[in-house]
C-alpha cells in the first residue's frame, strides 16, 4: 500500500479493491445456476466484513479485540433463530417439505433443462426435438402429479437431476445453510474471548478451527452417497468460513499488530513445530502453486511499470537500498517478488516438493476414490440385493462392511447409510418399515463391535509381538502413550469410553489388542457409538423412503426428504462431538497428568526401529538437497509434482466435466448406461492419468534417492569403521610408546639407585668387595 501515498494513488486503490469485490460478487451471482452455493458462501464471507463496517462506524471507541468477542453471543443467536425459523417452516406446511414433487417445482421455477438424452419419452411432443415441455403436471398445492399415457413414472421423477438437483436442494436448505455458516463464525469468535491468551494460545485455538474445517470436508465426503449436492456445498461453506474467520482474526489486530505477531507466532512454531514445517510447506505447494504464479505475472507487470517512472509508482526506498539490492535475484519482478523467491529456495525443496506430492494423493484419494467409487461400489451391491432374501443380504452386507472397516480411509458413515438403504427395501415385505430400520441399526452395531474384536484380537493380540505392527500404531508417540493410561485405567470412565467411541479407529482397537486389555469392557465402551448409528442409519433409509411412490405417482412419505437432510446434519454433529470428546481428555491427561505419562515404559525394540528409520530419513536429506541432485532426477520430481497439481485442480474445478453425477440410490444400468466406467468422463480420465503418471514419477525419484540413500549408509559405516581401525591403531601406538617409555623411566631410575650405592663416599669408604 505504500506504493499509492498520495491522495489520488488511495482513491485509485480502493476503487479498484471496489470494482474487485463488486465484480467477485456479480460474478458469483451470475453463475449461482450452476454453482448455486455461491450466494450462501459469498454471504457467509461478506458478513464479517459487514460487522466491520459496522464498528468504524457505530462503535469505533471500542478496540477491535474487545469487539469481535463480543459478537459471539449475537452470531450464536442469529444462528440459531436462523435455524429454529427454518426447521419450524419446513414443518408448518407439506408444501415447505424437500418431497420429489416440490424438489420437480422448484426445478421447473428455476428454468432447468429436462433430461431427455436420457429420457427421451418424458418429453410432451417427442415429434419436436425443439420442445422442453414434460409430459406431467403438478398441482397447485404440490401434493399430486399427473402422468399422461405413455409417460413413465419413475423416469419422469429424474429427468430434472442431472442438471438442477444440487440447485433444488440448496434453494430449500439455504437457511440451514447459512445457519452453520453463522455457528462457525460464533465459534471462532469465541475462541478470541480469552483476555490473557498469549499468541501461541490462539495460534492452537486457530489450529482447532482448522482441523474442524478439515474435519467438515471429511464429513461432507463421507455423506457423499446421499446426493442432493450435499458434498459440494458443505465443502464451498466450510471454505468460506475459513475465509470470514481469517478477516475476523486481521481485524482483531493493527497492521504493527499483526506484523509483530506473525513474527512471534513463527518464531514459537519453529521452536514447537519445527520438524513438522516441511509437511505444512508440502501443503501450501500444491494447493497455492496457480496462485503463486498469478503472483509472479502480476509482479512482472507491476515492476514493469514501476520502470516507466509514473507518479504513482515511483521507486521506492525499499527497493533502492542496499538491503534490497541484495536480496534481488531476477530483475523482471519486485523486490517484495524477490524476497519471497529467495525463502523459497532456501527450503529442502526435495522433501517439500515429496509432501506436495502425497498431499495431492491424499486429496484424490479421499475426493474420488473413497467418495466416488465407494458410492459407486455400494450402489451396485444395493441394486444386486434388492431382489434377495434378508439373510443372505445380511451376510452380503457384514462380510462388506468388515472390509471396509479394517480399510483405515474409508469412514464408517458411508456403511451404516448403505445399511439403512439396503435392508429396508429387503425386509419391508417381512419386518415393516419401523422393524426394518430397527434391524438395520441392530447390524450396524454388530459389525463395528465384529470390526472392534477383529481389530483387538486378530490383529492387536495375536500381533502384538511384531514390532512392525507396534510401529505402525504408534506406540511411543506421545497421543498413544496418552491414550494407553486412559485405557489402563479400571471401569469405564467418561474418558476411557471417549476414547473408544471417538478415537482413531484403527490405532485404538489395535492398541486394546496389544496392551490385552479385556474384550469385553472394550465392547461395552464401544456400545455409545450407537448414537452415531441412528441418525446415519434413518438418513439411509428417509432416503431411500424418499424415492417411494405410490400407483398415483404421489410420494409414499413425503416427509422422508426433509427428515433424510436433518438426520445427516445431526449424524455430522455426533460424530464431530466423539472425536472432539476424545480430543479434549487426551489434551487434559497431557497436561495433568506428566508424571504419570513419563512412568509408562518406553518399546525399546519400536525405539530402535524409529531410531534406524531416523538414519534413514537423515540419509535421504542428505542425499536429496536440491543442489546435490542430478537434474534428471529434479526433472521427474518436478514432473510428479506438476502432474499432481493439475490432477488436483481438473478433478476440483471441474468436477460436472470430470465425473458423472453419481448417487447411493441410482443404478448402473439406468444412470450409467450399464456400464461402470461411464462413471469417469474424459477430463476425469486424464486428470486420473495424470494422477497415476505423478505417483510413477515420484516412484522413480524415491527409488533413486533410497538408492543414494543406502549407499550413503553403507559409505558413512565403511567410514567410522575405518576411524574406529585408525584409532585402534592410535591406541596401540599410543600404549606401545607409553610402554617404551615406562621401560625406559624404569631403566633410568635403575640407574640412578645404582649410581646412588656407587657414590664417591661410599666408593672411598668401602673395600673392593663392597663395591
């Protein structure tokens, strides 16, 4: 900013900062038909900047640190009005119900083109290919469709989902919507209430938001078979949260605030969290890669016209002294450019550039292959049930499911769903609706407790002398010492079952397994989890009740909709509580209990794995620092990591060109035209094949740096085995002189008692035969 001084370079600034928003705002308006939750992200970003506003104004003698505390409280409360108003509305009248029919409406008021590619016989006058008339009706109440005579029933009901299904529900839910946006920011403005918090404090507070933020994604992508644009939106509003929550955080300080502090929050992260800012820096490559070079091309410009003497962009003192001068490495770009291009360098870029790579990964993992063909999956194994008997679809499902569960990234909300999906159709005919619903959540309750002694005894107990498996849980990591005194602990306290419900899966049940802790009590602590349970298996099944449809063509259960929305959003608020519950004992025992944590006896035997692990990864840094690598070897990381990112931002941005809208409850032969791979469209096959190409490329650098790495373990050992044979020798030497010396000292001090008895005195006094 202290580039536009002057009067007329401030009134330029903020007009163009002006123009930007205005243009960021319509733009996202216009495109709300096809990415409708825009409007909502943009309003949940726009009202932090508003209550801004508001305090210049209105309160500008109170400090912006006492304010935004202080709007926890009214946020809370709009929050909730929000959605206490909307939940009461969507109840008042059948009309406000999320119902097919009403969902149909809304998509006919919204002017969305009807499907007829795929269902060509919903059109109204098949002989006009011009026409976008359906050959049905719906009443003025909404409460009754008419079909005409050769119009298919259950197709019509579709023929709007490919192009405004996301649209529709957005329109009904967008006051649920905005009311969890408003929760977060009541949240986030709560944890800066705290008048004594020291910077690192409120550094782990931002921290916590920001593993709920990505705690919401993972969440948004395990609810992802249930459809309705769910996914997309809670992962546009947990961003846009993210953003408000970052311009409340700069308006709580001044500018010299916030510089200092960002100083001293770095200089605390580096002393705490040195080891792990390399995993941080991965990340911050492949997601801010496009916007660095954006950066880089407006520096370019802006130096460039910086050389054309304007009034307004004069030189500045920054860039003309000396300081500055030498920290230019390329004269086409700023000295703010410079700067940031030199810390850039002066990272261990192999090793970020790796985490980069395995960041992208894990994105594609959990945003296509956990999301994607895990609800594809599980659609075909519901439409290959639907026509069995109820046992051996039981069977099908628990033999399924235990898979999945001993599977670490797939999470446990896509299995009770399918379950709450797939027995209701099967046993409504025998148990009735309310005792299929009981059923499927009694099976859901019996295959994570199958999964847990699985886990415990199979893998835990008979494993447990394997120090691979001890390694791979973690044994002498600080969370799972915490974890084994909670477990250690007799009964059942609110801690040890907080742990067991909302701990890691995996870790936890291998753990209980490896200490040989009694089934039985792990079992029983376990059992809570059947609170978690029950609304992920009702959403499955309201959904699947949903889709019902009477001879008529009017819903079944018109209700279900509705009730399917509220019960995902209630199954995301269980299972956010286990994990923040285990969360909050484990941080307790940290703190308070230290003695007792340093007691617990360290595995020497996983100690020495890590330990040789240590020299291991000592190794590879040594051999990949950027400079010592060959180019050929830079140029197939760097490959990987391109392809990664590309990969990343095709699937992301353009996720209708990449992939075919795909629900729980669709099938393969009416949706996929019968064949699975119809699924992936072209842009998704190649941003897939990029993604493989990169994992090849990072396979063939990781190859040659173990390679390096090896030889220079073997290299450093033939070295200090060499100097431990020097210094023997040394040593020998050493004592060899010393023994020669001793000799001679002995030899000498012979000498000299000889000589003593030998004096002139003696000699003189003596006789022959005393001498």
């Amino acid at each position: 900013c202290y580039y536009w001084s002057s009067t007329i370079g401030r009134i330029a600034r903020y007009t163009a900062i002006s123009i930007i928003v205005v243009g960021v705002a319509a733009l996202v308006t216009f495109i709300a038909s096809t990415h409708p939750y825009g409007p909502i992200s943009m309003y949940v970003v726009f009202v932090p900047i508003w209550l801004v506003f508001i305090r210049f104004v209105f309160y500008n003698w109170k400090s912006a640190r006492e304010y935004v505390p202080s709007l926890s409280g009214p946020l809370f409360f709009m929050s909730m009005a929000t959605f206490i108003s909307w939940f009461v509305w969507s109840w008042m009248d059948q009309r406000n119900e999320f119902t097919p029919i009403v969902k149909i409406s809304d998509a006919q008021a919204l002017q969305c083109e009807p499907d007829f590619e795929n269902y060509p016989s919903c059109r109204k006058n098949e002989t006009d290919m011009n026409s976008f008339d359906v050959c049905f009706t719906i009443d003025e109440d909404l409460t009754f469709m008419s079909f005409e005579e050769d119009c298919p029933k259950s197709a019509c009901m579709k023929v709007y989902d490919k192009s405004c299904a996301g649209s529709t529900f957005i329109l009904w839910a967008g006051p649920f919507l905005v009311s969890l946006g408003l929760l977060f920011l009541s949240f986030f403005a709560t944890f800066l209430k705290s008048g004594e918090s020291t910077v690192e404090k409120e550094a782990i507070k931002f921290a916590e938001v920001w593993g709920f933020l990505l705690f919401a994604m993972w969440i948004s992508a395990s609810l992802a078979g249930a459809g309705a644009g769910l996914s997309t939106t809670l992962g546009a509003l947990t961003l846009s949260s993210f953003v408000a929550s970052t311009l409340f955080l700069a308006s709580s300080y001044s500018q010299m605030e916030r510089i200092e502090q960002v100083r001293t929050l770095w200089k605390k992260l580096l002393e705490n969290y040195g080891t792990y800012l390399n995993v941080a820096k991965g990340l911050v490559v492949v997601t801010c890669t496009p916007v660095a070079v954006l950066y880089l091309a407006v520096s370019f410009l802006v130096r460039g016209i910086r050389t054309m003497r304007f009034p307004c962009s004069r030189k500045t003192q920054q860039e003309t002294s000396s300081s500055m001068r030498n920290i230019f490495i390329s004269n086409y770009v700023t000295a703010e450019a410079n700067k940031l291009i030199k810390e850039f360098l002066s990272w261990d870029l192999a090793t970020v550039f790796t985490y980069a790579v395995y960041w992208g990964a894990g994105f594609i993992t959990l945003s296509v292959i956990a999301s994607k063909f895990t609800t594809l999956f599980l659609s075909w194994l519901i439409s290959y049930t639907m026509d069995m008997n109820l046992i051996p679809v039981t069977g099908i499902l628990i033999g399924v499911g235990l898979i999945m569960f001993l599977l670490p990234p797939v999470p446990g909300a896509p299995i009770y769903l399918t379950l709450g999906i797939v027995v209701l159709p099967v046993g409504r005919a025998t148990l009735g609706v309310v005792g299929s619903i009981a059923y499927a959540m009694g099976v859901s309750l019996v295959l994570k407790l199958f999964a847990t002694f699985l886990q415990q005894k199979m893998i835990g107990g008979l494993l447990k002398n394997n120090v691979s498996v001890r390694q791979l849980v973690g044994i002498n990591t600080p969370l799972i010492r915490t974890m084994k005194l909670l477990l250690a602990e007799k009964g059942l306290g609110s801690a040890k079952v907080a742990i067991l419900t909302g701990g890691p899966d995996w870790p936890t049940s291998v753990l209980c397994g490896i200490m040989d802790l009694p089934l039985l009590p792990v079992l029983v602590g376990t059992l809570p989890v059947f609170v978690l349970i029950i609304p992920t298996v009702l959403a499955g099944s309201f959904t699947y009740m949903a889709g019902e449809q009477r001879e008529d063509g009017s819903p079944e259960f018109p209700w279900a909709g509705t009730a399917s929305t509220i019960c995902a959003a209630l199954a995301a608020i269980v299972l956010f509580g286990c994990i923040l519950s285990a969360a909050f004992y484990t941080e307790q025992a940290m703190s308070t209990r230290k003695d007792e944590l340093e007691e617990i006896e360290i595995d020497e035997a996983v100690r020495a794995a890590d330990e040789k692990q240590e020299e291991i990864r000592n190794a590879y840094k040594v051999v990949t620092k950027w400079e010592k690598v060959p180019v050929w070897a830079q140029m197939f990381l760097i490959l990987s990591l391109s392809s990664m990112i590309t990969s990343c931002y095709m699937i992301q941005l353009f996720q209708d060109d990449a992939f075919t809208e795909y629900q729980l409850t669709y099938t393969i032969d009416d949706h996929l035209g019968g064949n699975w791979k119809n699924l992936v469209k072209p842009v998704g096959w190649i941003g897939l094949l990029l993604f493989v190409c990169s994992l090849f490329f990072l396979f063939i650098f990781n190859c040659w740096a173990k390679y390096k790495a090896q030889l220079y373990l073997k290299k450093e050992a033939k070295n200090a085995e060499e100097d431990d044979e020097e210094k023997e020798e040394e040593n020998l030497e050493t004592q060899v002189e010393i023994s020669f010396e001793t000799k001679q000292s002995i030899e000498v001090q012979a000498s000299d008692g000889l000589w003593d008895r030998v004096s002139p005195t003696n000699c003189c006094a003596g006789t022959v035969d005393d001498l």
